[in-house]
C-alpha cells in the first residue's frame, strides 16, 4: 500500500526564495520577486497555459540561486554585470537544481536564464525579465514611454525576443505594473490572488528524497559547521527508531522529519548561526527562533502534521522547560522524543564554533544521560542509538 502525500510546492520555493534574498543597503534586494512578477504578467499576455507559468514563475524565484554572494550583488548592478561571467551560476543553479526531485522542469529554464538564443521560451523570458529589472532598480523609468524607449532599442531586432517584447509593451500600458513594481507587498498580494499553487502529490519514499535533498543544497550549506547535520539527526533517528521496533512508515516519517528539522535556520543570519560564544539576549531568541520557523515554513507546505510536529519540536523537552511551544511529555509523540535525542546527539558529535571539541560516542552518551537523569529526554532512546551509526 503506498501512501501518497500532498504538499504545496509553490510555498516551498517562495520560501526558499525568500531565505536567498540578497539584504542591500539594510533591506531585501527583492529581485527574484520582482523578476517573477514581470514574467507572470508576460505570460499572461502571451497566454500560457496554466503549468507552464507555474513553472516560470517558481523559475524565477529560483534563477539565480547558482550565485554566490558577492556575484549576487554585481548581478544587480547594470553596469557592472559584464564584470560576472553569467554563465556560471546559471549553470550552478541548473546543478543544484536538477538533483532535487520535482524541481527538474526549473532546473532546465534556470540552466539557459542567461543565454539569448535558447530554444527555452521560458529560459529567455527570464533573460529579458531579468535585464528589465536590473535597469529599473538603476534608473527611476516609472513611466510607459521612457520604459519603452530603453527597452526597444535593446530588444527590437532581436526576433527571438519579438513576441516577449510585444507582450512587454502591453504589460507596462497601465500605471499599476509601475505602483506594484515599486511596492513589493502588492506583489505579493498580486501573486496570492493570481498565481495558483502548486500543490503536488508523492509518496513518502519520494518526499524522504525531496527532505534530503533540501537539506543537503539548502538547510546545511547555510553554515559550514552544519554541513552533514541535516543527515545525520535523519540518519540518527531513524537508527534509534529501527532499534525500537517501529513500524516501516513511522521510521520514513522520522527519518523525513530529521532532513527538515532545521528548515528554518535559513531565516536565522549566519553571523548568530556561527557566533564563537554563548548568545543571550534577542540574539540568543533570534536564534531559538529557527525551530519556530521550522514549524511556520512546514505548515505553510501543508504537509502531514506527524512530520510537522516531530520536526519542529526537536528542542522541547518531557519536563517542558524547551521552545518554541513549552510542551510536555503528553505532548510530545515517540517520533518527537526520538528526533530531540538524535539532534543533541548529532550536535555533540560535530564540532562546534562555541566548543574547541566534538564529543566521542561514549562522551555524548554520558551528556544525554544526564539530561534523562533531569527529566528532559526519554532514556530508553538513548540506549538505542548504534556506537558507529555516524561515520565520524
Ligand atoms: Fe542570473
Ligand atoms: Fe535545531
Ligand atoms: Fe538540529
């Protein structure tokens, strides 16, 4: 019996978007948006059909994703983009990309985003989305005429580009493309109201590979000291839920949930992900934070609530003295005590920049039992956990 899950891709992508998002002079570039938005309405002129501007609009939340950070901000700069070869994070982008299962369609229009003559319609809507955005963000042109007369030079003996254009030119007819573009939470309520969700259909064993894959190109490249962390609390946990006897799906529900746990440490900036000491304060909330957007980013994918709540209540304890919520042990299911035990485990088992050292098995096991001792994590866990179940 295979069981299939639905979950919202569209808030999957927009939120990963979002995490991308390039902070300039104090506030969010908002580019990828911005360059969505100008291809939703292209594509409604030229009368896509319903997946194809799906796909374009998640494509272009997603184009520049290749890029690195400094690369990201001279791609915002018009004059300054024939400094960047182009070509390369496109092609990075399509290699993250193409490895994450249900994202292969927007690997392939990321891969040519920045090659004119593509036979990807898709592809060169986003070349020339792209380009306008990055002239408007330099120059105030928040009027048809000027706009037209910038772009059509540019563009009008390019044929590849003569229906894009023509649809263009209709787009910026009226002021409200101009107030939306410059206001980016009407944008966003545009998108609500007019871009219809992807919600997709897969079954646990493909949505695992989804989990792990976001994990491994997103949740823990966010930092280097988190590099394999996502895999191992899966790996950890799952370990632990064999040794106990569960059944084969809670195991796959536990393991998907270990990959996702930390989600939302990619709304947390580095510099409190690394920060070399102890945090206090708004920064030491700041950081508790991530398992709060760990459970609001998971929710917003409509997905299971099992693995909802197992993933984001990896810092709760029994006695509930833990966050975000404070529950107890009545609360927290077997698959929640299990997943809170790998990811301490995990954790000392890796070093850290706010310890010189990692723990050795038999170290971390003795942190763990005197937390049980304390009444915060369930003991028999503990016990479960395989001496070589980490190749470290
Ligand atoms: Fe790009
Ligand atoms: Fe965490
Ligand atoms: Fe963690």
């Amino acid at each position: 019996m295979v069981f299939y899950k639905k979950f919202n891709l569209s808030r999957l992508v927009e939120n990963l978007s979002k995490s991308l998002d390039l902070i300039l002079n104090g506030s969010p570039s908002n580019h990828a948006l911005r360059v969505s938005f100008i291809c939703i309405l292209i594509s409604y002129q030229m009368n896509f059909k319903l997946n194809e501007r799906i796909n374009l609009y998640l494509a272009g939340l997603l184009h520049d994703i290749g890029a690195v950070e400094r690369e990201t901000q001279l791609l915002l700069e018009y004059d300054k983009r024939d400094c960047v070869d182009l070509q390369r994070h496109a092609i990075v982008g399509y290699e993250i990309l193409k490895k994450i299962p249900l994202f292969e369609e927007i690997a392939l229009i990321v891969k040519d985003h920045h090659n004119p003559a593509s036979n990807n319609l898709l592809s060169r809507i986003i070349y020339f989305a792209d380009e306008v955005e990055v002239l408007l963000r330099r120059e105030n042109l928040f009027e048809p005429k000027t706009l037209k007369a910038k772009i059509y030079p540019l563009y009008k003996n390019r044929p590849m580009f003569s229906d894009i254009l023509d649809a263009f030119v209709e787009v910026i007819r009226n002021d409200a493309f101009f107030i939306m573009l410059s206001n980016v939470e009407e944008i966003k309520k545009y998108f609500v109201s007019h871009v219809e969700e992807k919600i997709v259909s897969v079954d646990a064993e493909l949505f695992n590979r989804l989990a792990k894959s976001i994990a491994e190109s997103f949740i823990d490249k966010k930092s280097k000291f988190t590099l394999t962390h996502s895999s191992d609390v899966a790996k950890t946990a799952l370990a632990i839920a064999r040794q106990v006897g569960l059944s084969n799906k809670d195991c796959k529900t536990i393991e998907t949930a270990g990959f996702l746990h930390d989600i939302g440490k990619l709304f947390v900036p580095k510099s409190i992900l690394e920060y070399p000491g102890k945090l206090s304060g708004n920064d030491w909330l700041r950081m508790k934070s991530h398992v709060y957007y760990t459970y609001s980013f998971l929710n917003q994918m409509e997905l299971d609530e099992d693995i909802i709540h197992i993933a984001s209540s990896h810092h709760e304890y029994l006695d509930g003295s833990g966050y975000p919520f404070g529950l107890n042990r009545n609360d927290l299911s077997t698959g929640a005590q299990i997943l809170t035990v790998a990811d301490i485990y995990s954790a000392l088992r890796q070093k850290r920049p706010y310890r010189s050292n990692s723990f050795s098995h038999q170290e971390a096991l003795e942190v763990l039992i005197g937390m049980a001792n304390k009444g915060k994590i369930n003991r028999d866990f503990i016990k479960a956990i395989p001496s070589d179940v980490l190749d470290i």
